[in-house]
C-alpha cells in the first residue's frame, strides 16, 4: 500500500517516504560522484562536504520558495514555510537555486565550475529518479483521473492524493523518464560532449522538458490569472523559460572555441 508516513517517531517528527527516498537518491548521487575520474581529477577532496552542504540547504530553500510562489495558498504563515516535514516542494526551484548558487560558491573555492557542474549533471536525473517514488507513497504531486490499467489508487488518509479514485500515476511517469535522462547522460552524452558545460546543459534541458511534458497530466497544475497564459500552467512556463535559456547557452557553448 502507498503510505506517506512511514515511522513516527515524536509529535511532528516522522519518517516520510519522500523524506527516505530523498535521502536515498542524494547517498547514492554522492557515491557515484566520489567514484567518478572527474572527482579526483577536479581535487574535490577538501571541499566535498562543504559543496554539499551549502547545495541541500540552498535547494530545499529555493524549492521551498517556489512551491510557495507557485502554490501561494497552500502556505498560511511565515513559520508555516519552514514546516518541511509538512511536504511542498518544487523540483524546478531547487535546480534553479542550485544552479546560481553553485558558480558562486565554486568560483570561491577555486574549482572549475563547468567541469563540476557537467559531472553533477550525469548523476542528478537518477538522484531525482529515486526521489520520485517518495513522491508516488506520499501521494503529492499526483495525476488527473483515469480508466487506465496502470492508474493508481489511494487508501492512505495521511495521503495529498485524492482517496479512492483512479488517477494517473504521474511521479512513475516522471521517475522513469528521468531514469531515461540518466542513463542517456551516463552512457552517451558524457562520452559525446568534450566541451565543458555541454553535459550541465543538456541535462536542463531534459529534465526542464520532462517536466513540461508530464505535467499535462498533473492534477495539482496551478495557473496564471491572465487569460494569454493559462494554456500551459506555471510551472510549465518556468520549464519553458529553463528550455530557453538553455538553448542558447548550449549555442553559446558548441560555438565558442
């Protein structure tokens, strides 16, 4: 059965099936990363942990903002954002954030930051994989009703899903392509792109349009008031505006010497 709490421990301390999952895909990101030539190569050795560090607390910060940018009556109070344990949390926000935020901090540290990017960007899609399926228990970011043979179907009252209704299991769509992206990365485009920064790129671009694509199907999409932008919802139109620029800073890559 689909459950979004797995242990209670005290009052409103648990352990979360997303929670676990996250934990999962970051401790499996950070032993293939060690394991990679690159990891050596780019003498991550004494700055690991701080890297670390400093990019889960910025993407669950900017993940945070943006599912209360997006989602701005889900959060009744300043305290209220804070309430991690609480679930609400985008995905988009935390690349975005990582993403500004990386450059900074490795520019400091005095480690290339196209290289490091480009090696974080072959393992990310499986750490966003994994997570999925916390996603997929705890019924949060759930699909649009169906008669589907492979829709699902949810008991849990602790669930975000709606109970007792066949809905497409959207966080399964979005785990198996983004395990798709990776192995792409990992077999393919590491081994194709010789520039730095190509490898960074691509995986924005994937995961961006993964994300489009899947939430056509999305039953928790939330949308613009104004009439010219309610066709797509706005997190697609963040994704959108990920694919652009992308695009053009893969051009700008490909084409400099």
């Amino acid at each position: 059965m689909l459950k979004r709490e797995l242990l209670h421990i005290y009052g409103p301390f648990s352990i979360y099936s997303y929670g676990l999952a996250i934990a999962i895909g970051l401790l499996v990101l950070l032993k293939l990363i060690k394991q990679h030539p690159q990891f050596t190569k780019l003498k991550l050795q004494d700055h690991f942990a701080t890297i670390v560090i400093a990019s889960i607390v910025t993407g669950i910060t900017g993940g945070r903002l943006l599912y209360a940018l997006t989602e701005p009556d889900a959060l009744d109070s300043f305290t209220h954002f804070f309430a991690y344990w609480e679930g609400g949390f985008s995905i988009l926000g935390c690349i975005i954030a990582i993403s500004l935020m990386l450059p900074l901090l490795l520019k400091h540290l005095h480690i290339p930051v196209l290289p490091f990017l480009d090696l974080v960007a072959i393992y990310a899609p499986l750490l966003q994989a994994i997570s999925r399926i916390g996603c997929l228990c705890a019924g949060c970011c759930y699909g649009t009703p169906t008669a589907a043979w492979w829709a699902v179907w949810y008991t849990d009252l602790q669930s975000v899903a709606p109970l007792h209704v066949y809905i497409h299991p959207t966080q399964l769509y979005s785990s198996v392509l983004l395990f798709i992206i990776f192995l792409l990365q990992y077999f393919v485009l590491q081994h194709i792109f010789k520039k730095p920064g190509l490898l960074f790129a691509s995986y924005l671009l994937c995961v961006a349009t993964e994300r489009f694509v899947v939430d056509f199907w999305r039953a928790d999409r939330t949308f613009f008031t104004s009439p010219a932008f309610t066709y797509f919802s706005v997190n697609q139109w963040v994704a959108l505006g990920i694919i652009a620029t992308t695009c053009a800073a893969f051009l700008f890559i490909n084409r400099k010497k």
